[in-house]
C-alpha cells in the first residue's frame, strides 16, 4: 500500500527525555514500537504493527543512507545516523538514532532495534546541506545509479575530513 502523505513545514521536536523505540523483523517490518514513537509518527499502534519502517520515511532522505544503515546492520554492526521522519499528518521530526541488530542464541540476527533521541542542532544543521547534495545527485542519476552517485558524495566528503562515517555522526 502506497502512502498518499504530503509533506508539510511543520515541525515535531522531540523533548530533551524522549526516547522513540522501534523493533523490526529481519525484513523492516515493525513488531514493536514505544508510545513516544506512537506520539511521533501519528500512527496508531495497530497501523504501525506489521508495516515497513519505512512508512515514517520522509522524501528528503537520500537513499544511501538508508543503504548505508542496512549495509551496517545486516554486517551485524550498529549504526548511529541522523534521520528526518514524516508522520502520518505530514509533519516531521529529525531524530539521531541507534540501530543495532538483535540476535538468538546461534549468533543469527533475528531483527533490529532502533532508539532515536533528540539530535544535536548542529548535526541537522550539517547534515541538512549535506542531505539535499546527496539527494540531488541521487534525482540527476536517476534511479539505477542513484545509490552509488549519492554514495560517492558521502565517501568524497568522509576522505576529505579523513573520518569514518561513524566519527562523523557522533562529532557533530
């Protein structure tokens, strides 16, 4: 089912004590999500049980990061990234998350659990240009070489700074 959602101007910030939680099978779909996540999205709990996590996906996310974040998590490494959601009204609301894979006792992922928190000003700030950039780059390739295209601005900016995509995230 293809949402209709139109995104607005409007802007949900997250309080200093606010934890979103969610947890996804292997597949990104939700099987938990907190009642600050709830409040969030707009979503009830049962729109949201049983869906892609990708229903609070806003439009100005490049989808390399996306790309970068399941490479990281299905490599069974945790993953901190700066993110702007859309709710269900259109809203949105930027969180700096953890996504961590979960596990069975073999070592298996069995699914993913994410905590967002209220992000750092000065990271949306840099990651907002950075974003449109990627995005851009990612609307002149068009869809087959989107990723890659995108990708590269990420790694070029990365050398230059000589970080890693984690360093990055958590310095600023």
């Amino acid at each position: 089912m293809k949402r209709q959602i139109t995104p607005t101007s409007v802007e949900k910030v997250m309080r200093e004590d606010d934890f979103i939680v969610s947890m996804t099978d292997t597949k990104g779909r939700i099987t938990y999500g907190n009642r600050i996540f709830i409040e969030f999205s707009g979503y009830s709990e049962k729109e949201l049980l049983g869906t892609q996590h990708n229903i609070i996906r806003h439009p100005d996310m490049p989808r390399a990061v996306f790309k970068l974040l399941w490479d990281k998590i299905q490599n069974k490494e945790e993953c901190f990234a700066y993110v702007k959601n859309m709710a269900k009204d259109g809203s949105f609301y930027w969180v700096f998350t953890n996504v961590t894979p979960t596990f069975d006792l073999s070592g298996n992922i069995t699914g993913y659990l994410s905590v967002r928190r209220k992000p750092k000003q000065s990271g949306i700030q840099t990651v907002t240009g950075l974003y449109a950039a990627m995005l851009e780059a990612e609307r002149r390739a068009g869809p087959a070489n989107a990723i890659a295209t995108s990708s590269k601005i990420l790694t070029d900016l990365l050398k230059e700074k000589s970080l890693s995509y984690d360093e990055l995230v958590l310095a600023i």
